[in-house]
C-alpha cells in the first residue's frame, strides 16, 4: 500500500475506532502511536531513539516525523504517556509544538516531563496533566482507564480505551513483578475482570518475546547484587539505569545492609533520585555522602552510584574506567558492578571499558557473572499468562524489531488467539469484527541537528559521509574578464592526509596544472562557471587519486571580477 | 617506561633472546610479534585489523606501526607467518616494503599471501619460501620448527624457537581438536616430547582464556549443521567464515548426504575453495552449480553457500536479506544458516539482517539455536592441557584484550608457572633465568588511507570528525588593495542540513553581514588575513549557531587582488 503524506486524505469510517503507529513498531524505540474514533485521534506516547552506526554523523536524537498530523491537527484530543521512559516521553519537548494540545500522565511521568519541557523553555505554554494511576476518564471521545502494571521505572500503566463497543487494551511497557520493591504491584484483579468484560484487542510490548520463562523480579536481583557487594572489601561502584527506581531502592538498603555510605556520580541519577523522592517514592534511601567528603571514609564503607552503564563516554563510568574522572580515582581490588545489560550496539564499548578496568585490577561484575539485572519486558511465559488472564480475542504486536514482533504473533496464534502485523505508518481500522488495514501514512526518522528536526535522507546528512570518508579540498580562482588568473589560485585541505606526500609540493603542482588547464580549454567552458568547474574537477580527481590514493571531495570556487 | 623511537637504540644483550610484540597484545588483531637474538631480528606474523567504532571515517584497515624496526632493517634475518589469516598474514603487501627479507611459510598461507603480494604488484619482489609442517630450519641465528596445531582454518603452525640455551614455544592461533575434518591432527606426541626436553617460555593466544571448557570439534558442528539442513526442506543458504576449510568440507558432505547441489556467492569463498583445492585440501568437495543454472534445481535441492558472516553490507548474505542480490532471490520458507560467531561490534548489523530476512519469512538459524559453529582459539580446559603436556616455566600471553591476558595469566599462574603481562612495544629480554623488561618502543595504530598508510592520530583524519558532525560553508571574498570587495562574496554549504531555514536567506544575510563586519574592522585586522578571518569567522559563528543551531566548520577564502 502506498504511503499517503496526510492522514486526512485517508478515508476512515469515524465509528470504527483505528490504530496508527508512526513509530517503535518494526524498532526499539521513539513509540509513537495513535488511535482514532468519531474523527478525533489520540496521541499515545512521544518518544526519541538514539543514533546507532546507521546513523549520519552528527547526530545523536532521533524522533518520529509525525507530519501526517499536520492535516488532523485540530482533531487532536490529547496526548497520552504511559511511563516514564525516554522511547515514550523523550519527545515531548521537540514534538509537542507541532500537536500542542494537553498532555496526560501520572505524577511521575509528569515531573520527568516537567524538566524536558522546562530545559525546552515550555513549561508554561504544555497545559500538562496529572493523572491517578488506576483512574478514568474521558478525552474527547476517547473512554480511557490507566491500568497499573510493572516495568523497570515506576507507574508503567496501561490503557484501556473503551471506543463505542470496541475494548482495546494497550499495554505500554510491562512486566509481571511479584516484587517490584517500589510503588504499585500490578492490577492483577483488575486484569482478570477485564477478561470477564472481554477485550477486543490487545495492543502490546513484543521486546522479549523471544525470550523463554520469565523476566524476573527486583527483589530476586536485590538478593543478588547484596550477595556480591557484601563479598567485597573494598570500595563497589555500581551502575544501572538511571530510571530504574527498584534498582537504587535495593542498592540503597544494601548500602545499610553492608554498612556503606552512597555517593553518587552523574547528573541523571541526580535527577531521577529527585523525582523519584519528590513522587513519593525511595523514602528509605539514604542520605547522600557529597563525593568530596568520600576521602574521610574507608574505601570499605564507599558504595558509589555512577551514570553510564552503556559505557557512553561522558558519563560517569567510562571517566571512572579511564581514571579522568575529577572526583574519584578507583583502586586496584575495587569492584565494579554493571547492575544492566547490554543494549545490542554498545558491546564493544563496554568491553573496552571493562579492559580499562581489568587493566587498574579492578574487579568487574556483570549480568554474566551474577543474576544483578532483570528486564522490565515480559517474557514468553508473561505474555502467556497475560493473554490467559485478559482473554483478548485478537493481538497486535508492537515496540519490537521485526523478529520480536513475528515471534510474538506467533505465540499469540499458538494460544488460539489472533494476530495482525503492523509496521509504522499503517492505518488499521479495529472493528469487532477484525482488524482490517485501511491505509498507510507517510512516516520516517527526523534526526536532532541543533535546534531542527532533520529528515535523516537530507541530502545534507549524506554529503557528511562523504566529508567523512575522504575529507575535502578547496580551490578558489579570481578571473579577470579574459578569463585569465588574476590571483595566484588559492587552495585548503581539510580531512585529507597525506601520509608521506608533502602538502606543498602537491599545491604548488595543482597551481601549475591550473594554468595548463585553463590554456587547454575552449572559450566556450572558460566563460561557463559550471563547465569550467566539471573540467578542474576532472583533472584535479585524477591528479589527487595518484598523489594521496584518495578523490577527496572537491569545492572550487569561481570568482569573475 | 618511556618509549623510544628505534629499537636500535635499545640496550638488548645480544647474547640473550628477547622478545618484543608490536601488535596483537591487548587487543584481537594485526599481531606482529619481534624476536631478537645475536643482534639479529625474526618477525613472527605481519597482520591487520579492522576498523571498529572508534576509528576516523574513510578508514578500514589498520596495520600495526613498524617504524621503531627502521633502525635495524638490515638486521632482520626473515619474516615467519604461522597461519593464514588476516590478523596474521593480512598486512604483508602493506608492510614488507618497510623490511624487504625473505617470507616463510607453509603451503596453503602462502597461497594466500601470493594472492595479497599479487594484488599489490609485489609476487616478483618478495623472495616467498614454503616450508614443511613439522620440518626444521635455521634462520640466521634462529633455529627454529613448525609444529602442528589445529585451528579454524588448515596449517596452524606453533613455532619452537631455540635460542641458545633459551626454548620459546610460540603457539600462534591453537586449538585442540581431535577431529579436524580438513588437514593434519595437532601433534600431540611432539607436544609431549617438548614437555620432556624443556620449554621455558610459553608466547600464547589468550582469545578465549575467559571461557571454560573446550572449544569443540569441527565433526561436531558438521553434526550438528546436518542436522539442521536435513530438516528443510526448501532453500538453504549457509555463510561461514571463508577461511574455515573444514566447515567448508562439512558443508560439502552435508551437500552429498541431503541431496543438495552447492552454488557459491562471493569472492572470498570462491577465493578460499581455490586456495584449498590447489593445497591438497578439500579433495571430496563437490562441484559447483554456476548460480544462473540455479534455476534448473527444485528449491529443495539447493545449498548456498554465501560470505558475508558478520554482517558486512557489501558481501551476499546482507544482499540476499535485502533482496538486492542480482543472482538469487530467496523466497518465504528459505532457510538462513549462520554457521559464525557474533565478533563483537557486529551484533546491530547481524540483528538487522535476521529481522530483514524474518520479514521475509525465512527462517534463521545461529549459534544461539544449535551448535552450528565452533571457535578456533583454545578455551580453559585446552590451555590446562597444552600447559600440562608442555610445562613451560613461564607463559606470556598474548593475543587478546587485556582481560583475556589477565585470564590467561591468572590460569597458568594457577598451574604453578611464571606468567607475564605484556603490552605492545614492550621489548623483554629471555633468559633462562626470569623474563625482565629493558625496554620499550613506539608502536601504534596506522591506517589505510588510499595508498597511503597515516597514524590514527593524523590531524587530517580528526578534522574529518568534525565535518562529519557538523559540515562546512565556505565563504570567498575578493579584496581589493584598499580592502573593500571587488565582487560579491560567494558561499557554499556542504553537510549543512538547513531544516525549515531557507539556505538563500542565510545567504542574503551572510552577504550582508560581511559588509557590516568589514566596516567594522581597523585597518591593522582588515589587513592582516589571519586578523580578518578570525573576525569573519567569529561573526559567523554567532550568526549560524543563531539561525540553525549548529556551527559548521568554516573556511574563508581571502584572495587579495
């Protein structure tokens, strides 16, 4: 089906509700998704994904183009986050401009907002808010309940949006944590009473349906981590994501449990310990101990908290791991505790890190050594007992790469229910009946460079690569009316070695093979700019390729006076 | 120790062996190792490595920096390859110009390293000698037998050097396996008879000193890839590392055991099957289908074999993903057989093709599904064995990233012997007595630029980070004697992505800015070039960062007139 630029240009019966994700299906990442009844849509979540080697250079932020919206605008009712996470809530402050209608979510959700919107200069113009987890509503025509399930970041809800007859149960991101160790235990009773109600579709987190068994629980990886900081003498620094609010809850009373002090090193754990406490939760978490009073304690009573459990350069880990961090140097026999996983792409990264580490004797420990993460995905037996519990009659797969979205559309048909692919940028209309696909939107990726949104195809982004790859080099001539050289010509490299080769020499023979150029050509290319530029270009490729081996990219600048 | 720029200025006593690794140690990749004796030099492998993420764009392969071996060119007495792959033999046409000495190896590397010296132009030039798995030679002052090992790819030679009284056990790339398929066993009876003569020091590949176990038998993985082709019963389309002759062979069988007719895509298989066949090996292999008479055979009958195991965008296997393939397109119920390891860094681009080919409905199968794959580096229990048999006094391992040294280290020290940790660079001396360290060399990274080899640290290759990030405008102006524009300035953007901003308007505005900017200025800067381009580009910089957020590299052309 083709793509159409505007979503209004589909033809959708307004009494039948429908589906559109423009982004996180078919990835992980930037979730973007819409559902549409009686001619209003409804926004449910904005998030980013960040660059991976596929990526043009230079940028780091990726979101969804959403400009199918542009034409629906006005019939937009609301924006709803389910959690907290920046593959739901990262777009808020570069997408909202182009919706600008309210924005829904719980306290939680609302304070991590807050600081994207306020570090954005928005906060005053975002009317946001605050829902109660469990609560109803209605925005516009959408009938809407926040179902409280599990995740690795406080109030991960779900949705269920009840449109005319039709019961669509949307699970954001879940997991079944029988401990989760901060805020709400799933709504287990509410689950099994919206499978006697009946649930139409289920529209759902395929991250690990690939995965056999169980995700785990915070409190079995609690059990964990304590068994192996309490193992340790020296200083531990441990790392985990910032967000996982369970996971400083345990590494807190661990801290009493082994009678260590915490201190803490990067901004995101600073700013996620605040909105956690400022939302009620880590009400035991210790006090801090400020880094620079950490040389008055015992390297053995040191637990430091640290960023960067991807091994991002900035942050704080990796400064630790290359001994440049300016608050703290580790030491040989010091531990340090990966308390994450890998997220496919950063492999290398870390195990550089972890070199670094090994290199200072510093003992490392990650997930493979010892059960010290849990994901916050369901995995196959989750789902099994979800569908089991909630009963829905049919599946839609979404937040997953293509593998893990097929994966979980077959264990859907493996139980009896029934299950539709989708792929951003369809329109799926959701009858009682069966899903059917009415159309397809325009979507794509729109990279962050400064302070636009970039289609990552701009012709721009792609003469980066070739800057990258072979560097450039500029020439200018000044022409007199004759076309004779006024000047002597000018000439820049940028990006290109020359390994052995001297730059000058090769200069001074580029200064030399202009004239002869010039002399050999008709009056006709000398008075074209662009037929005199393709004949420089022409000689000076063939010239560069045998001096350096490399075409760098060329400019040449033509100036008549 | 601080490192000094020729290894002749090194004061080695030249009546004790020594030696010196200037690649391979601390890292997987571009192993050179240095021995010394009576003043003279054997180079033991001349490899590459691969650019990884942290290399400058434009560059892929990466020799190690030889320079320190200037000095003492004319003492070098012969070049050693024990096996034929790239991290081993891959930098011979790239570095042999800088030694100039005879190369010696057995048959089917120096298949391989003709192919290489070929392609260079360099067959005539290079004195190439193959020498006898299990024979004896003499060196100049190094005496010097290849012992046989098993590895993943045919003739995987240890070297014994006796120096003197000094027995150096040089193991290159091991592994024991007990049914190789394709070439000799390793010879273990030899093993055990150098145990009895004495050896004192042990140089060894630490690749998989972390993992317990043993690495496995090629038989075994035949068993298992049969397994799985046996149960398809459409297309199968198998990659493999190109080099592995014995799985190739077992791919083979397989071809005859299932009823299937081999076709090949891509070069390095084709290359590798050549090199094989010519060397003895693969004697049983079945002929191939030429790929367009494909279509001539029932789906059921047909294996593929395809390069292109990790992932690489130009090799057949991400081709046949995304259905750009011009021979062969694959079709839902195909099967996809990776019969590879994941080498870290490739997880993203192998992930992505399993989804491609998921979308597709092909099924894919990897070492995570069965045991289609085995290493070809010795795990902990084979290292037990070796040291054992062996009972060398002292281990230096090499071969690995520093926690696979440390491993290493930490496992022969566990056995009772001597372990040594050390870096590339390090010149160590080996007497019978103890290792000891006197000294140190520069080494470092070099890659390959067109024909040029430049240091990774070359200004040149980091400028290219920067236009990567952030493009380049260039601005032109043409000054007369009294400092005022004879033309109208000229600009040119490369990299620039504008977003909404209209690129004429910052033009106009450059254009205009520029005569504001040139009023502006004393005498004293508008005459000085290095003044007034810091001006320009100062303005500049504000007014870009205004209008589109970022601040491409600029380059100012001033041509005075």
């Amino acid at each position: 089906m083709k793509p159409i630029a505007n979503l209004s240009q589909i033809d959708i019966d307004p009494s039948v509700p429908c589906f559109v994700p423009l982004g996180g299906s078919g990835e992980i990442g930037m979730n973007f998704n819409l559902y549409g009844y009686q001619g209003q849509w409804l926004v449910v979540d904005m998030g980013i994904t960040f660059a991976d080697d596929t990526t043009p250079p230079g940028i780091d932020v990726i979101c969804p183009d959403i400009s199918c919206l542009r034409s629906v605008k006005d019939q937009v009712a609301g924006i709803v986050i389910t959690h907290a996470h920046e593959d739901h809530v990262g777009a808020i402050h570069y997408l909202w401009r182009q919706i600008q209608k309210p924005v829904y979510c719980t306290a939680f959700t609302a304070s991590v907002a807050r600081r994207k919107l306020g570090e954005a200069g928005l906060l005053d113009q975002v009317p946001l808010a605050e829902v109660l987890p469990g609560s109803t509503q209605a925005i516009g025509p959408f009938e809407l309940e926040w179902v409280t399930l599990t995740h690795s970041v406080p109030e991960a809800n779900a949705l269920l949006l009840t449109l005319g007859s039709v019961r669509i149960f949307h699970t954001g991101d879940w997991k079944l944590d029988p401990h989760p160790l901060e805020g709400a235990h799933y709504d287990d009773r509410r689950l099994m009473e919206l499978g006697e109600l009946g649930i139409d579709y289920l529209v759902g987190d395929s991250t690990n349906a690939t995965v056999d068994g169980w995700s785990g629980s915070e409190a079995e990886c609690h059990s964990a981590l304590l068994r192996v900081i309490a193992e340790q003498k020296h200083r531990v620094a441990v790392t985990c994501f910032s967000s996982n609010t369970a996971r400083l809850s345990a590494i807190g009373d661990i801290a009493h449990e082994t009678g260590r002090r915490i201190s803490v090193l990067g901004r995101s754990l600073y700013n996620y310990l605040q909105t956690a406490k400022a939302t009620g939760y880590l009400k035991n978490f210790p006090d801090l101990v400020p880094t620079e009073d950490l040389d008055y304690l015992p390297r053995s009573e040191q637990l430091i908290l640290a960023t960067g459990s991807q091994g991002e350069p900035r942050a704080a880990m990796a400064k630790l791991a290359k001994g440049e961090h300016p608050d703290l140097l580790l030491e040989p026999e010091d531990t340090v505790v990966f308390s994450s996983k890998v997220i496919p792409g950063n492999e290398k990264k870390l195990y550089r890190l972890y070199d670094l580490l090994a290199q200072k004797r510093i003992h490392v420990v990650t997930e493979q050594d010892a059960p010290i993460h849990v994901s916050g995905h369901p995995c196959r037996d989750e789902l099994r007992w979800m569908y089991r519990a909630l009963r829905p009659t049919h599946i839609i797969p979404v937040h997953g790469e293509a593998r893990h979205m097929i994966a979980h559309a077959e264990l859907a048909e493996s139980l009896g229910l029934g299950a539709t692919q989708v792929t951003n940028g369809d329109v799926l209309s959701l009858s009682v009946q069966a899903p059917k696909q009415v159309g397809r939107v325009q979507t794509g990726r729109l990279g962050l460079s400064g302070s636009s949104l970039v289609p990552l195809s701009d012709r721009a982004l792609s003469e980066r690569r070739a800057l990258a790859d072979g560097g450039l080099i500029t020439v200018t001539l000044v022409l007199d009316k004759k076309c004779r050289l006024v000047s002597e010509p000018q000439m820049q490299c940028v990006g290109v070695p020359t390994g052995e080769v001297e730059l000058d020499s090769v200069t001074a023979d580029l200064a030399l093979a202009i004239e002869d150029i010039l002399s050999e050509q008709s009056s006709r290319v000398l008075q074209s700019d662009e037929l005199l530029r393709e004949a420089l270009q022409r000689e000076f490729g063939h010239m560069l390729r045998q001096w350096l081996g490399i075409k760098p990219r060329q400019l040449i600048q033509l100036v008549r006076i």
